[in-house]
C-alpha cells in the first residue's frame, strides 16, 4: 500500500475500540478480516490479546501475547488492519523457510533493524492474507 494513502485511526483516547467502533473504522469486509484474525489467535494459538491507548504514539494498540512475551502488536488504519511481529538477528532466518508469499520474504529482507530488532510489518484488508499472518504467528509463537 502506498505511504501517502495510510492513514492511522483510534486516536482518541477517550474512544475505546468496541466492536462497533472498530466496524464503523473498517468497513464490513475488513472488520470480517479482523474478527477472523480475533479466532485464530485466541481459539487456535491462544494467545491473550488487550487493547491500550499509548500516550507517546496517541493511539489505540492492540497486543497479543503468550505468557507475558510479546507475539505481535496491532494497529487500525483507514481500510487495512496493520501487524507488527519483531524478530532479532538470530530468528530472522527462520522467516525465509515458512511458506508465506514471496513478497512479504522479499519485503522483510530488504528491512532494517530497528535497534537489535527487524520489524515485519503485514498489511491486511483480504481474509486470504490470513494465511501467512498464522504461519508467522505459529513460527513467532514457536521462538518465544
């Protein structure tokens, strides 16, 4: 997605992200693409999952956990969820073997450290593109 056309939502810290508020955020289609996302981690990973509102970002974020270690945060943008998974050096490599698309292998390759740690970031507004986001989950799950 173009950087000029992301615009970030949630940035009222006196509007808590209720399923209603997050719909009317999203958009039907993308709202299904998060409460599937919603399942999948808590029925299929079980990860525990809260919202916060971060005074330094002036935003609304979403993080799921697994016994207190980070698994990836969440944020809402106009028309795409947006998913932020952080790897160091040592578990980068373990990326290029999972089956996710090639872009987003490509695109993570291609990223710089932030400190000690690669962020991945993943764009989704598609219900497909949940595919790659529980490989990554899985493998991320699997190194914490």
């Amino acid at each position: 997605m173009e950087p000029e056309n992301q615009i970030m939502l949630l940035r009222e810290a006196e509007i808590e992200p209720t399923d209603e508020v997050l719909k009317k955020a999203l958009g039907k289609e993308v709202f299904e693409v998060y409460g599937d996302l919603l399942k999948d981690i808590s029925n299929e990973f079980g990860l525990e999952h809260e919202w916060k509102f971060y005074k330094d970002g002036k935003a609304w974020l979403f993080k799921a956990t697994c016994k207190k270690k980070t698994i990836f945060w969440l944020s809402i943008w106009e028309k795409f969820v947006k998913t932020s998974f952080y790897f160091t050096e040592k578990t980068r490599s373990g990326i290029f073997d999972l089956p996710i698309s090639g872009e987003m292998k490509e695109s993570f390759d291609k990223t710089e450290p932030v400190g000690k740690l690669i962020p991945l970031i993943f764009d989704m507004n598609q219900k497909e593109q949940l595919k790659d986001f529980r490989e990554i989950v899985k493998y991320k799950k699997s190194i914490t």
